[in-house]
C-alpha cells in the first residue's frame, strides 16, 4: 500500500529522519510513536503530499490516495454542517449528477436510437460503480459518522462557523472518515473527542478498510486499535509488531541487549584504539597497525535511544479529614433556562477516587466548578470536617501569569517555608537549568501543564478537584501522574477523557447527563460492562446507585454496603424486571427490523439486476417507473436503518 525509499527530511540543517526505509500493507493500522519533535507529524505530512522530503521517495499503490488530519488549526463556516459533511463525497457527488444527467437524456432518446443503446451501457456501469461505492448509502454512513463523533440531528442544519474549536476538528474528522482515503493519516484525532466518541472512533477504525498511521497520547485507544507500532528515534524507524503496552514490555529488552551489545563493542573497540597507540610507530607492527584502524573504521557504532525523561513527583501527606469529605443535596445548578444540575444528591467519601464521565456539555465541568466553592441556584453542598481542597481546573494551564517566568510563578503562590524546595519541585517536573528562567508565555501545552500540577505540591491538601489533568501531557508524564495519584492519601474528584487513566484510578465513577447524576460503584471496564447490559439512559434527578453484587476493597476484602430495607428490595427487583422487560421489547423490535432491511436490499437488488438488463430502457414509461421505485425502496432504507440505530 505505501513504501518508504531512502526517505530524508532536515531542516536548516538539523536532520528529523535519514534514509528511512519502512512498508505499510493494506489494512495495517500503526501507531507511530516518539518523543516531542522527532519528525512524526512531518513524515506522516510527507506521506500526504502536504510537505517535501530532502530526497528519497515515497510509493503508494496505483491508484490509492493518503489524507492527513492535523491536531488542530482547521475552521469551516458558510455551509450547514450535513452539506459540509456530504461535500466530501465529491466523487459520489459527481456520479450521482451524471446519472441524473444521463437518466434524463434516455427518457428523451427513442428507444431504437443509434446512442440509445451505448448511453443505457453507460447508465448501468456508472449505477453498478454508484452501488459498489456505498452512493445508494451515503447518506446514511454521513449521519452514523455524525453521530458517533457526537453531533445530533439538530446540529446538522447548524452553519459549520457557529461551532467552537473542538467541534471544527470534529468537522474536519468527520470529512475525512467518509472519504475513505486508502492510507488515513491522524495526527492526535482523540484530543477533542469525549469518552463516547472515543470508543465510537476506535470501532470505525478498528474495521476501517483502508490503512491507518495515527499518533496518539491515548494509550488505551492505541491498545484498541493499533496492532504495529514504530517508533521514530535517532532519525530512523524502529519497528514492532504488536499492542502499544506489549511494545513498553518489548522496548526495554530491547534496550538493555542493545546496552549490552554497546558495553561490549566499546570494550573492543577500546582494545582496538590502545593497540593502535601502542604499536603505531614501531615499523614491525605498521601492517598490523593499519589493519587495525580499517577494522575500526569500518565498526557500527551502536546507538541507544534517548532517555526519556520523566516527570517524578508525590504529593504532600494528607491532613486528617472526616469520613464523609463533601455532600450535595438537591443542588441546582442552571445557565439561563438551561439546566446543567437538576436538584442533584452526592456524597463523597474520604479515600475515594471518583471519576467523573459524559459527553461534552454534559455537564461535567460545572459540577467542578461547583465542588470547588462555584455559584449554585439551589441546594446545599457542604464540605467535611478538616477539608482542605485544591482544585485544578480545565483551563488552570491558561491561568498562569504568561510575564512570570517558570521560577516566579510558583514563587508568588508558595508558602515561605517551601521556597528552599522550589527549585526541586520544578526539576521534578522537568525544569531544570535556565529552563526555571523561561516565560510562561513561550512554554508549550505540556509545560504548562507540568508547572500547574507543580503548584499544588506547595500545599498540603486532603482533597484533590482536577478538571483534565492529562490535557498536554504525554503517555509517560500521564504514567507518573497517574501513580502519583495512586499513592496520595486523600481524597480525589476528576474528570479525564483518558480512559487508561480513568481505569486505572477510579474506584467510582459518576456519570453527568441530562441534569442528573448515575453512580456506579467500581471502575470504568465495571462502568462499561452495566452501561452494555443496562442499555438506558440516566433519567433520575438525584444519584442512582448501581453497585455490583461483590464490591471489594483495595486489599481485596469484601466491602460492606449499606444495608436495604424490604421496600428498597422489592423496588431494585422492580426496575431490574423492568429494564429486562424494555432490552427484551427493544432486541425483538431490533430483529423485526432487520429482517425489513435484508427484505428491502433484496428487492434493490432485484430491481437493479432487472434495469441493467439489456433493452430494459427501451420502455421510457418502465424505467421511469423504475427509477422513481429505486429512489422510494432507498428512502425506505435509509429510514430503515435510522430506526435501527435508534435501538441499538
């Protein structure tokens, strides 16, 4: 599908890559991994066609076409959102205008015409190629692409300019989806994707036909999806042929038979080198000499991968608080007439780490904001005894002084008997040397990030708001985050689109929609495996809990739970007898549906083979009928298939 030549780029003199020489086969989906400024968004723009290479070539199969999808920087306005989505079938678009345009030119033609026969050819090859290429369909995929990136049907009549940033790169990915492009090109395409869009995206492209290279900061969708990884170091491509946490396990062998094999090539060549100075001049040993140094100069020289550096940090011992941390009770939360919190009940305890999930605008941010001391219409939210909270908020990066350098920004918000330790806690987090010197203002996303995490280890806090603090951060910072959370003895509120992260912190998870809160008491693949078998929306105002039937603690003894009168027994077998009733009522419509789908694609079919049969057209009136019976059996489908993802 795509070959790599002897593939060169530098720039101004500094090399990105050398003579790289690297295949993809079709249907591969790889992940292309490597440090901050390695070169891998320009070899995948190289591979586009959107930059040069210093000099090699790039080989695509014939006929097949790569298209590439920045982090970010693209905008659309001028058009409504289905019209924008629908121009990216162009060439569809251009088929189905033909045979419109030769539909019309046969009711005109008589039928015992000299062009009449050769232009019914014409119309039955462009309606097979319109068939094959899904044109019957289009319409359909554009709206489950839609809808998988989490736009509703009220936002396809919305001109592209009304959405902010996130929802442009949506845009952008949802033009590229449908154009199939035979090598699909992601540069971070889960940055601004909910958790639902997330899973979403990972099933489109884990039965994607076409070849994928994709890099991406999600280590779980790389775990999903990809099933290659290479990794760009020391300009060149390092290859391995499996998932992105088998790679962490292959990488470090790897590493430490190379620094083996480099101890003791340097061994040797030592031994070389000393026997070169030491006979050099002595005539008896020239040949002996010389045979030497060609030996040496004809050594490879081993190179080890960089050493990646590494955030390292914990944070400060938690002060004592009480067992129960914060409580809302029928708390209202509302933006003008739309309501965010509907009367919502929650209560956090001490030691829980509660992940907070929904799509975006569910609501998820506001319920921070409000845990954190924000307005609220009505309720109560109350805080513990002895809780000491720090919050760190979505855009907490963008509110660091950009005229203060690294150093005197966390100088104006430390306590005095910290300001001895300030200097390691930003070599902690990778400020070191005159990096401490920098301005905010020219530091990139993740800098920021690291030095906003930096300043809530300038005091001690017992309970932990984070709003996105994976934002920027790579797959190895996330590591450290995420263990240094692991081992804080507090308490901790967050929300993270990192389902990695997610799971591997989360002993609770909350789920924010439609003004309510939904408890599920366990982890996220505990949290998926209800929302499968539940198949139901959270409608309830106030938290609805849904524990398994074994909670366990950390070390693995059972977890007690509260104990349920009579009335809540009967209730909880209530509505689990009703839920089974509403999957049963939901798979039985499911199936009666798509035995109307398959009834209906075969009568298309039929009907297609009868008007590809010669003379067919001859009957002006017949194919008339025909065409206008085609359209209404598509039509039919299309809603058919509406119905259907309605259910799912």
């Amino acid at each position: 599908m795509l070959q790599l030549v002897n593939l060169s780029k530098d720039y101004a003199g500094r090399v990105l890559f050398a003579n790289i020489s690297w295949h993809l086969r079709k249907g591969e989906r790889v992940a292309l991994i490597g440090e901050n400024g390695a070169g891998k968004s320009t070899l995948m723009k190289i591979i586009a066609g959107l930059e040069e290479s210093s000099s090699g070539d790039i080989q695509l199969a014939k006929g097949a076409k790569a298209a590439y999808l920045p982090q970010d920087g693209i905008v659309t306005s001028g058009r409504k959102l289905f019209h924008e989505a629908r121009s990216a079938l162009s060439e569809l678009l251009a088929l189905e205008e033909e045979l419109h345009r030769l539909g019309q030119e046969l009711e005109q033609l008589p039928h015992d015409g000299s062009e009449h026969d050769n232009l019914l050819h014409r119309y039955g090859e462009l309606q097979e190629q319109f068939r094959h290429r899904g044109g019957y369909t289009m319409e359909a995929e554009i709206g489950t692409v839609l809808k998988g990136l989490g736009f509703s049907q009220e936002d396809w009549h919305k001109d592209c300019g009304q959405f902010s940033g996130g929802w442009q790169m949506r845009i952008a990915l949802a033009r590229l989806l449908l154009q199939k492009p035979d090598v699909l090109l992601l540069d971070e395409p889960t940055n601004h994707l909910d958790i639902e869009a997330r899973n979403w995206l990972e099933q489109y492209l884990c039965s994607y036909p076409g070849s994928v290279i994709l890099v991406s900061h999600d280590r779980f969708f790389m775990d999903q999806v990809c099933s290659r990884i290479a990794e760009v170091w020391n300009h060149t491509i390092a290859d391995y042929h499996c998932s992105y946490s088998t790679y962490l396990v292959q990488r470090e062998e790897r590493v430490v038979a190379l620094r083996e094999a480099k101890r003791l090539q340097d061994e040797e060549v030592q031994k070389t080198e000393d026997f070169i100075k030491r006979f050099r001049y002595q005539a008896n040993k020239a040949s002996l000499v010389q045979s030497r140094i060609k030996q040496l100069e004809k050594v490879e020289r081993i190179e080890l991968p960089p050493e990646r550096k590494k955030i390292r940090f914990q944070f400060p011992d938690a002060p004592k608080s009480g067992r129960i941390v914060l409580e809302l009770q029928g708390l209202t939360r509302s933006y003008g007439s739309n309501v965010v919190l509907n009367k919502v009940d929650l209560t956090v305890e001490k030691g829980e780490r509660l992940a907070l999930v929904g799509h975006n605008g569910a609501g998820k941010s506001t319920l921070m904001a409000v845990l954190a001391g924000g307005e609220y219409q009505g309720g109560s939210l109350k805080l513990g005894h002895n809780v000491v909270a720090d919050y760190f908020a979505q855009d907490q990066a963008n509110v660091l002084d950009a005229t203060r350098t690294a150093y005197d920004e966390l100088y104006s918000d430390c306590p005095y008997e910290m300001v001895p330790r300030l200097r390691d806690i930003l070599g902690a987090f990778l400020f070191s040397g005159d990096d401490i010197h920098k301005k905010v203002g020219v530091l990139s996303g993740g800098e920021r990030n690291r030095l906003a995490l930096a300043k809530m280890l300038l005091r001690p806090s017992n309970l932990l708001l984070m709003d996105e603090p994976t934002n920027h951060l790579d797959l190895f910072s996330k590591e450290v985050l995420l263990d240094a959370l692991k081992g804080f003895d507090g308490t901790v509120v967050f929300v993270s689109h990192d389902r990695y992260f997610v799971n591997g912190l989360a002993t609770r998870i909350v789920e924010v929609g439609e003004g309510a809160l939904t408890d599920y008491y366990g982890d996220y693949e505990y949290y998926l495996s209800k929302k499968e078998s539940e198949a139901v929306q959270p409608t309830l105002t106030s938290v609805r809990q849904a524990r398994p039937a074994a909670d366990t603690t950390a070390n693995g003894s059972p977890e007690a739970l509260p104990p349920q009168n009579k009335d809540e027994r009967v209730k909880d077998r209530e509505e689990q007898k009703r839920r089974k009733r509403e999957e049963q009522a939901r798979e039985k419509q499911q199936q009666t549906i798509e035995k109307e789908i398959a009834a209906v694609e075969l009568q298309i079919a039929t009907l297609e083979v009868e008007m590809n049969s010669p003379g067919f057209f001859d009957n002006p009136e017949q194919g008339l009928a025909a065409g206008e019976q085609h359209t209404a059996l598509n039509t039919k489908l299309e809603e058919l298939y509406q119905l259907w993802e309605s259910c799912t």
